[in-house]
C-alpha cells in the first residue's frame, strides 16, 4: 500500500516515506490536529487481517509507548486498527 505525499488518513498527511520492512512500511506525516511530525506504520492487507500479526503489531506499540529514557527515539501516541473497509477518520 505505497502511499503518496498529500494523503489523508484521518488527521494525518502524508509527507514522505520513511522505510519498509517486514512487518509494513513508514511514513513521515503532518498531525494537522497537533501541527506536529509523526511517523506513521501501515501493515500490508495480507498481515493486516491476521489476528496473530495485529496481536504483534499491538505488542510493539505497547513496548514503545513505555520507553521513557532521556533517549528514547520515539513516543508512542495512538494505535488504530482500520480494515481496508473501515475508515480513519473514527
């Protein structure tokens, strides 16, 4: 699910990829809510619909959002889980 700058998912843009890996692809986005840089993890349809997989994906955002060293890369703010029929913007 290659996604290209300007894209809206919910409150996030898009602004420009990251990486990708295993488990999904990265992209740096714009919160227009907060007017801040995020990073944003999409987990591909084939992954995404595996509850096993979704159950890992959750683990890491657990893991993440408890880092509280001085230099901690990253803090974890949300999770969502959105279905290809579902949509962002709950």
């Amino acid at each position: 699910m290659a996604l290209t700058a300007g894209t809206k998912l919910g409150p996030y843009e898009i602004v420009s990829p990251l990486g990708a890996g295993g488990m999904g692809e990265v992209y740096r986005a714009r919160d227009t809510r907060l007017e801040r840089t995020v990073a944003i993890k999409i987990l591909p349809p084939h992954l995404s619909e595996d509850p096993m997989l979704r159950q890992r994906f959750e683990r890491e955002a657990k893991a993440i959002s408890r880092l509280t060293h001085t230099s901690a890369c990253c803090t974890m703010l949300e999770i969502r889980m959105a279905l290809r029929s579902s949509s962002w913007n709950a």
